[in-house]
C-alpha cells in the first residue's frame, strides 16, 4: 500500500505552483483587457499573487 500524504515540502511546492499559476493568468488577462478598469482589476490580483509568493 502506498500513502497518499503529501510532506509539508510538497504542499509547499503545489501551493508555489497555484500562486505562480494564478499570476501568470491575471497577467495575461491584464494584457488582453481593453477596458482599463477591468485591466486595473486583472493587474491587482496578478500583484497579490505576486505578493503571496513571498510569502
């Protein structure tokens, strides 16, 4: 039988990835956007992901 528990250095890990994820999407949508305050919107959340990866 194998485990299923993650170590605290592979959630670690995902929750890196999730962050990184989440930022590289509100980036591009921030770049699609032609509406400024829907691009002020998408470059928030790019920078609390940003900011939660500091973390």
């Amino acid at each position: 039988m194998s485990s299923n528990i993650l170590s605290p250095q592979e959630i670690l890990k995902i929750a890196i990835e999730v962050e990184e994820n989440g930022k590289k999407l509100y980036e591009t949508l921030e770049g699609k956007a032609k509406d400024e305050e829907v691009k002020k919107v998408w470059k928030f959340l790019k920078e609390q992901e940003e900011e939660h990866r500091k973390v």
